[in-house]
C-alpha cells in the first residue's frame, strides 16, 4: 500500500539524463502536437468565456496566455492554455492516460515564472505524462465497461501537479502531497457525450491543468494531503473503478509503480490530425470514403446510400449514436457537435474534402453547403459486422476501432473499401500508424495559421522544440506562440 509514496519518490527524483533517448523523441512530440492545438484552439468559440472570464478578473501577470498575449496568473493560464490544447479535438493520446495535454498546460505557464533549462522542462513533461499513464493503466485495462469519468479531470490534475512540483524542485514528501491535493479535486463525467451543445468536453484538460497546478502550490506552502490517495481503501481506483461482488478489485494498483524507470509511457503517443477531430474512431471511415470517392471520381449527387460496417460494439454506440442533424440550437452548439457525429463527418468528406478546422468553420448551420451535408447525412447508416473482419483479414492488422465504407451508388453499382488508417491511428496489433516528424509539423503549422500565427513564428516554435534540451529557458519561446 504503497504505490503512491512510491511514485512520488520516482517522480521527484527523474531527471533528463534518466531518460531513454526514444523517450524524448516522443515527449517531443507531445509537446510539439500540444503547442499546435494550442495554437489553433485558442479560436473555438467556446473557449472565448474561458478567456474573458480570466481577463476580468485582472490578476497577478506571471504567465502569458498563449496566442492573445494577455498575463495571468500560473494556475488561470494553465486553464487556458489546456482549453486550448483540447479546443479542436486534435489533441493526443496514449495508452492508459487517455486524453492527454494538461501536463503541458501546467508547463508552458510554470516554465516561466520558474525558467527552468531545457532539459528539467524535458524531464517535468515526461514526469507527467508517466505519471498519468499509470494511473490509468491501473484500471482501464482492468475495469468491467469503459468508466463514466473524462481523463482530464480525473487523471490530468495529477499530471499537472507533477510537472509543477518537478519545475519547482520537490522532494519525496512534497510530491506525494502535491498529488494528493490534486486527488481531492477531481470531477468530469461523461454526460456531454450525450447531449449536445457542451463546451465543456474541451475545457477540461485546461480545469485538470490548473487544479494540478494549485495543487502543488499548496503543497508548496506546506499543505498536506490524503496518504495513499491512489491506492487507499476510498482512494482513486477504488471510487473510480471498484471491485466485483465477490470483493475481485477491478484494477491493479502495482502498475502505479512497478518497473519504474524501465515501461515508458510516452512512446505509446497517439494524436489525430487530418480528417479525424473528436471522436477518432470515425476517421479510418473517413480515410476510406475520400479514398473511394478519390478511385472512381462520383459525385455527391451520384450516391443513393452509404453504410459503415464497424468492427465491435463500442464503435458502433459511439458512433451511431450521433445524429447528424441533432447537434444544437445555435452555430456554437453546432460546430462542438459536429465532430461527435460520423454521419456529418462523412457527409462532409464526400461533399468537400478531408474536413479541415477551416472547412469545419465554413460549413456549420447556417453557412456554407450545410444544407447538403445535412441531405446526404440522411442516406448513411452504420452497422456492427464483427465477420468481416475475422474473414477479410485473416490475421493481417487493420485500424482499430475502424469502418468498412460500402458506397452504393443511383446506377446500381456496389463501391466496397477496406478500412484505411488515419495518421496516428492505433492498428488491431497495438502498432501505430504514427505521424513522421515532418507530417505533425504540418498538423502544426496547419493550425497555427488558424490562429494568426507567422510563418517565421511558427519556424521557431518548431526549431524549439527540436531543440529544446539546448535552451537556457523557455523566454525565447512566448513571443512566437503570441501573434
């Protein structure tokens, strides 16, 4: 009963130099892929309360809040700089953390009021995100159905806490309490998944940034925490994912600690980009109609009906339950919506294109050919058909989560593609269909211009980060992620 302490201890004592070199490959890329959504995010429109509500308060400048340039305090830009990150739904992933990017919300603000090098940042961002993987490992693999809370407000305040405790430079004893306040201040249920409207799916990885941040300021001063916050008999496994009848827990609260410094977390990244924005089991479904529209040159015109066989159960809840018409009253409420909705994204991809935040923007009720969108919305379908990808593969990997599309067009003619990977989509053997440097650099830069944001800027947001264990502070950074 231990693991927390013992987590806390690992944590507090990481440093760069313990780092495999694979994994600040792929801390980099978390980095790199959070900055981009940042940058991009700071335009949804839900996030604009988020901002106002931060600048009336007119509190201590310390931090800059990312694109618009105003100063807050650590904790306010943490909020919204997380909200950001999550604002579009490009945000990563990794395998047990879930939604992913409070780790740096927490840092880009903390880095500069602490200015710590290159390397401790490097080591504080990858302290976070291992600390949230493991949390979330020790349940989701062993839960009885996928949990009703959102990983952001559950596991990202943990995530923050470390990041601020490391750029503070916390022993053993103030880390275990920063992540122990962080555990008192949880929350974030999944009811916006079904309903519409909610801005609040996006603001959460900015509430889970800055309640870790708060945490570990108050464990600076000296407050202390709940021992065994993650373990304890009413700790974070046992409210979150419980035990069967027969008193079976339904976690493995050893993954918190055990193999520390040798399972690494964050090389399992995951992110989305292109034609996939929230919920990215729909993309390979999208992939494979542009590329069958791509093949055989229809028109939206020509198609009589469209039907997604998917491959289990889940992906058709998440999927099929989203109507495509049914996504609120006004254009806000639309545009969060849209993306939940594998009828209007496909919609839109055979009508347009692989549907960019621009086409997104463009395209809403009442802009643009939503009309249209909304007509050939009516004519797909969505189905569970397990057999076909036992028969057709044969042991060969596919997308997980993923859509057969079969395109039945008015001339009688049958169009039937396999499943195609998005970038950054998990296959059916655990492997990645991951992103080269040079294409999340194109997600970058891709919303980075939504955000007004230079190109000479964007070179040195780049450059930075590639080169970010060289800097001296994170100083030279804030004037190229302000426009």
């Amino acid at each position: 009963m231990n693991e927390t302490k013992d987590l806390a201890r690992w944590v507090a004592g990481l440093r760069y130099n313990d780092l495999p070199s694979n994994v600040v490959d792929f801390t980099k890329r978390f980095l790199l892929d959070d900055l981009g959504c940042m940058l991009g995010g700071s335009t949804q429109l839900g996030n604009k309360a988020v901002l106002q509500d931060v600048l009336s308060q007119r509190a201590k400048p310390e931090s800059t809040i990312a694109v618009y340039g105003h100063k807050s305090t650590a904790s306010n830009v943490a909020l919204l700089d997380g909200a950001f990150i999550a604002g579009w739904d490009y945000d990563s992933t990794a395998v047990g953390g879930g939604h992913m990017g409070s780790q740096t919300a927490a840092l880009l603000p903390m880095s500069e009021t602490e200015l710590p090098d290159g390397k401790e940042m490097l080591a504080a961002e990858c302290a976070g995100i291992e600390v949230q993987c493991r949390i979330g490992n020790a349940g989701i693999s062993f839960t009885r159905s996928e949990h009703p809370w959102h990983s952001n407000t559950t596991l990202g305040p943990f995530a923050a806490a470390t990041v601020t405790g490391k750029l503070l430079g916390f022993n053993e004893e103030e880390m275990e309490n920063a992540l122990a306040i962080a555990g008192s201040t949880l929350g974030g249920n999944y009811q916006h998944y079904w309903n519409w409207g909610s801005s609040m799916k996006r603001v959460r990885c900015g509430l889970g940034a800055s309640a870790g941040v708060q945490a570990a300021l108050l464990a600076r001063e000296g407050l202390a925490g709940s021992k065994e916050i993650l373990e304890g008999e009413k700790g974070l496994l046992e409210i979150l994912f419980g035990q069967s009848e027969e008193g079976i827990p339904y976690y493995d609260r050893s993954i918190i600690s055990s193999d520390l410094g040798e399972v690494w977390y964050a090389p399992t990244f995951m992110t989305k980009s292109g034609s996939c924005l929230c919920v990215s089991s729909g993309g390979s479904a999208l992939e494979t109609a542009l590329a069958l529209k791509n093949k055989y040159g229809f028109s939206p015109e020509d198609i009589e009906s469209v039907t997604v066989e998917v491959n289990e159960l889940h992906t058709y809840t998440e999927l099929a339950q989203n109507q495509a018409t049914n996504l609120g009253s006004t254009p806000t409420q639309r545009l969060g919506s849209s993306g939940w909705s594998l009828r209007w994204m496909l919609a839109e991809t055979l009508l347009l294109g692989r549907p960019s935040i621009r086409v997104q923007l463009g395209n809403i009720r009442p802009y643009g050919r939503y009309r249209e969108i909304e007509e050939l919305s009516h004519r797909i379908e969505i189905k569970v058909n397990e057999e076909y990808y036992k028969e057709h593969f044969k042991g060969r990997a596919y997308p997980s989560q993923s859509g057969r599309v079969i395109i039945k067009l008015r001339n009688g003619q049958a169009l039937d593609g396999e499943p195609l990977p998005y970038l950054g989509q998990r296959m059916s053997d655990g492997k990645v269909n991951l992103h080269t440097l040079a294409q999340l650099e194109e997600k970058v830069r891709e919303q980075a211009d939504v955000a007004g944001i230079s190109d000479r800027k964007q070179d040195r947001v780049v450059d930075f980060i590639r080169t970010l264990e060289d800097q001296r502070d994170i100083l030279r950074l804030i004037p190229n992620i302000v426009r």
